[in-house]
C-alpha cells in the first residue's frame, strides 16, 4: 500500500498524542490533500488490522491513533528524535 508522506513532524506528533482516534479531518491534517477514496483506503487499512488486533473503536467513522500509525509505518519514536534534533539545531 502507498502511504503518503506525513505534512509535518509537529502534526504527527499533536495528533498521536491528542487524539485516541482519529477520522477523516485528523487523517487530512496528518498528510495533506488527499482524495476521499484516499482517506477511505488509509481507513481500511487500519480496520483490517484493528479486526485482526482485537481493536474495537469508539466512533463509527475513527480509527484507532496508535493501530493507524503502525500500519502506515509512522514510528513515534523517530519523529521525536528528528524533532529535538531540529531545536537542537534550532531549525
């Protein structure tokens, strides 16, 4: 499946850590402009593997936040690391 590439390492962050689901506005955020079939097959994705998880959402149209970012391979850890790297650097 092609995952497209994160808008910011600062939106990925706000959004793993604020939200324990996320759905169509928070996944848009996360990657930019996408198309709704996009959305809808990010979506899918996750609820394959929420089903195969045992991982029962909330809302109807959310998907889990830390299922969501292991299948489309955001790794929390690195993106915190690039990001004290950057103040670091003060970039």
């Amino acid at each position: 499946m092609n995952i497209p590439p994160i808008s910011s390492i600062d939106t990925a962050l706000k959004t793993f850590y604020s939200h324990s689901e996320i759905g169509n506005k928070e996944i848009l955020a996360l990657f930019g402009r996408l198309s709704s079939a996009t959305v809808a097959r990010l979506k899918t994705a996750v609820k394959d593997e929420m089903n195969k998880q045992g991982v029962y959402s909330y809302g109807l149209y959310k998907v889990n936040t830390a299922v969501a970012f292991y299948v489309w391979g955001i790794d929390i850890a690195d993106l915190e690391k690039r990001r004290k790297k950057l103040k670091e650097l003060a970039l």
